[in-house]
C-alpha cells in the first residue's frame, strides 16, 4: 500500500485517495480554433512513462483537495506531493533519476 | 428561520437510549459509547486568508476558526466546536437548538462578503467513543496514528473507520481520551454494530441518553 504525503493532511494510506491520471494537461486556449487532433491529443492521449510520472490525486476521504504527485512508475517511489498551480520538484526528480540509472545496472554475474 | 420538521436519527431503530446502562452499573467496561444524536452541524467555505472573514467568524461564533490543517477549536462550555475540514472549509457544531443562531450570526455577519453556509445537520450522527481501551478499538479499523504524540487533543482528521468514512476529532479532555465519530447517516448503523462487536473483547457501556 502507497503512503501518501497529502500536502495538507500529511502522510496517509492510499485508501483515503483517488488517483486522477497524469498532471499538467492543458486544455487548448483557442478552443474555437483548435483542430480534431488537437482535441484528440488533450483528451485522449497520455504518456505512460516506466520512472518519474507527474500525476494528479485527491485526498478524497480526507480534506478533499486535489494535488500533483510525483511518483516512480516503476518503483512506486514518492518523490514528492505539490499544491495545485505549483511547479513540480524538478532537481529532486532530477538526483532520483541519476541514482536509479546508477542502481540499475544489473549485479556481477547477471547475463 | 429554520422551519420545523421531523428529526430522526439514523439510529433510532436501534433504541439506544432503552438499551442503555445506568451510571456505574458496568465499571469494568472498557469501552463507553454514546449517540449524541440531532447535533447542529454547518459546513463553512471562505477563504482562510481573508482577514476580514477569518476576524468576522470570530465575533460572530466567539470562537477562533482553527486555520492548521487537522485542529479544532472549543468554546468555554466545551459544546461548540469548529473542526478544520479542507484549506477553505470547516464543520461548525453546536448543541440542537443552535441551528438558527449559527445560521443567522454568521450570514449577518457577512453581508458583502464571499462565502458559503450550508446546514448539514442531517448528514450525520455523533457517536462518542471513551472508555480505557477506547484507542485501541479504534485501531482496530483505523490506519491514523492515535498515539497522543501524534493526535493530540483538539486534533481531527476526515479518515475511515473500519472502510466507513468518518470524521474523527478527538476532544480536550483532561481525564481519559474521548473521541467524537461523525459518521454519514447511511453508514450510522453499519458503523455502531462494528464498535459494538469490536468493543466485545473489552466489554461495552452504552450511555446513550
Ligand atoms: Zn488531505
């Protein structure tokens, strides 16, 4: 079970929260003049990255508020939880990926 | 003016007060429970860092609005509570008969400002939990560390209780730990038979009145 740092409640278990899908889409600013394919590509299409994934959760049996994680597909690592319209931690994110490519490498005697 | 209308707690059917045990007659209980039904219960929204809002709750209520996430406030006579529920919302709660006075002091109070008071009193039921072994019944279906340390008195967290979603606030009582579960009407008997069967092993003292 994840443990998740609500940035108002603290940490809590990953009942009390749903998850929303991937942070930072954003709607076209010209709707009126934005093409099928760029509708399809806000609505539809998200990336699925294996590492650091931006995501959106609500606290939804807690304060009910909704916030970006940041979290490691991979490894269900939490590198850190931010308030709507925040930037994400980017030099954390950053130092997490230079010590996983580090751990990655496979053991002595592993083919 | 709230009108009059029929009240009825969602655990009338089990007659809690008929069932209930007179004073002392259990002093080996471990575990005391308590509807304390018909509450007067307003869900609060404003903005925490309006000044002008925060000063006028204060004066219409004569209680502080608790701004840190998970605190609560009191007032002296220890029956009115405001619970911090969200960045920009609160449970204000208050004896039955406060329904028009919480209603009307507070929307007075803000004539030309933005905010939002909603009368909630028929959502939930209390029920209040003490006794000696009251944490560790809690923790049987609760994942919030309940160590004093860590949930001090006043403290409140919106959270599940055996999957029930309930609004945990633990009261500033000097003498043992006394916790208020406000729990959704629909969920008010599954949750009271829960705590009677989890209560078992410590042996029950219903005093509800
Ligand atoms: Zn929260």
């Amino acid at each position: 079970m994840l443990l998740i740092p609500c940035p108002w409640c603290g940490e809590r278990d990953e009942p009390e929260f749903h998850h929303g899908g991937e942070a930072h889409i954003k709607r076209p600013l010209e709707p009126d003049q934005s093409t099928d394919e760029e509708w399809a590509e806000y609505i539809f299409m998200r990336t699925n990255p294996k590492g650091v994934f931006l995501e959106r959760w609500v606290h939804q049996s807690g304060c009910r508020r909704w916030f970006n994680l940041a979290r490691n597909t991979a490894t269900n690592e939490i590198i850190g939880a931010y308030k709507m319209g925040e930037k994400p931690p980017i030099s954390t994110i950053a130092n997490k990926q230079k010590t996983a490519t580090v751990s990655n490498k496979k053991p002595k005697g592993v083919k | 003016m709230v009108d009059a209308y029929l009240r009825q707690s969602p655990l009338a059917h089990l007659h809690l007060a008929a069932r209930a045990t007179t004073s002392n007659a259990l002093p080996d209980a471990g575990v005391v429970l308590a509807e304390i039904p018909y509450l007067s219960q307003f869900v609060l929204r404003g903005n925490a860092d309006n000044q002008a809002f925060t000063a006028g709750i204060k004066k219409a209520l004569k209680l502080p609005l608790p701004i840190s996430p998970c605190t609560s406030s009191v007032d002296k006579t220890g029956h009115s509570h405001i619970l911090w529920m969200g960045p920009d919302e609160w449970l204000i709660v208050g004896p039955s008969d406060d329904q028009a006075h919480i209603n009307s002091s507070i929307s007075t109070a803000f004539r030309n400002q933005h905010f939002s008071l909603v009368n909630v009193s028929e959502s939930r039921t209390l029920i209040r939990l003490s006794g000696t072994q009251a944490q560790n019944l809690l923790e049987k279906g609760c994942s919030i560390d309940l160590h004093p340390s860590a949930f001090s008195p006043g403290s409140v967290v919106n959270t599940h209780l055996s999957h029930a979603h309930i609004t945990l606030h633990r009261l500033n009582s000097i003498q043992q730990p006394t916790y208020d579960l406000y729990v959704h009407r629909s969920f008010a008997e599954y949750l009271w038979s829960w705590l009677e069967d989890a209560a078992r092993e410590y042996g029950l003292d219903n005093r509800s009145k």
